[in-house]
C-alpha cells in the first residue's frame, strides 16, 4: 500500500513536469518573432569596418490607437556610428524616425526617416556621428487588438 502510493505521487509529479514542459515549447513556438534569427540578419548589414556594439529585440503589441514607442541611445563624441533596423518579423509596416532630442523638446530635428520608403523594404540602415545622443521613435499603427503583434530588432556598431 505504501508503495504504491509513492509511485502514484511519482507518476503525477512526472505527468505534471511533462505537462508543463509541453505548454512551455508550445508558448515559445508561438512567439511572434525569432530574435536569434533577426539579429543575424540585421549584423550582415554592418559591412567591413564596423564593430558591433550592442542590439535591442522590441517588442510590438498593437492597440486601438496608433502609438509612439522611443529609445533612447546613448553616443560617444568623435565615433562613427552604423545603426541597423531589422523589422522582418513586423506584420505591419511602422515608421522609424531618429531625432537629435527627445520628443518633448522644442530643438528636436529629424535625423533619419523610413517615411518614405517602401512598404516591403525590412532593413534599414543609418550612418551617425557628432551626437551625443540618438532618440528613435517606433510610430506604430492601431491594429485589431486580436492581431499578434511582432517585434523588430535595433543594432548599433562603431567605427
């Protein structure tokens, strides 16, 4: 009887574990974007005489409204700097914009822009210097809040 009774409790502990282990592969197969996989892509863009210096995977959930998501990065005077969108993994298309200043100030002047191009390009890349900051604005559009979202990633290298 007593036996029997520790097999039963190690065969729920074990039903259990697997159990868990299957919900855990099944929720990271279902996640909107392969990180790994971005960043790959997005470093081949870097080209000779850059050094990679750091990336950032955001993700992107939609909302009823469109909406304004910034980073921002902090620079070194006198490098020159290489920066590297990657937004395969984006079922919609959203707007990167890079400021000298962040959003609440009066000075702020527009770096760069993805504005204007096209709706299939996934890759973007933008040459900086003479800053001592960078602040970069996701314009992301309303969606259907049953709609996944997606992320992109964001690769900085120096010179």
């Amino acid at each position: 009887m007593y036996m029997s009774k520790i097999l039963f409790n190690k065969s729920i502990k074990s039903i259990t574990a697997l159990v868990l282990l299957l919900i855990a592969f099944a929720f990271q197969a279902s996640a909107p974007c392969d990180g790994k996989t971005l960043k790959e892509n997005a470093k081949k863009q870097f080209g000779e005489g850059y050094t990679y210096d750091m990336s950032k995977l955001t993700q992107i959930q939609y909302k009823a409204k469109p909406w304004l998501k910034e980073l921002e990065v902090p620079l070194f005077i006198g490098e020159k700097y290489k920066l590297v969108f990657n937004t395969e993994a984006m079922p919609k298309v959203i707007v990167i914009s890079i400021y000298n200043r962040d959003k609440e100030s009066k000075k702020r002047k527009l770096l760069f822009t993805t504005k204007d191009s096209p709706a299939d390009q996934k890759h973007f890349v933008f040459d900086l210097s003479m800053a001592r900051k960078a602040f970069i604005d996701y314009e992301i559009p309303a969606g259907d809040s049953t709609a996944s979202g997606g992320c992109l990633v964001f690769m900085m290298g120096y010179k």
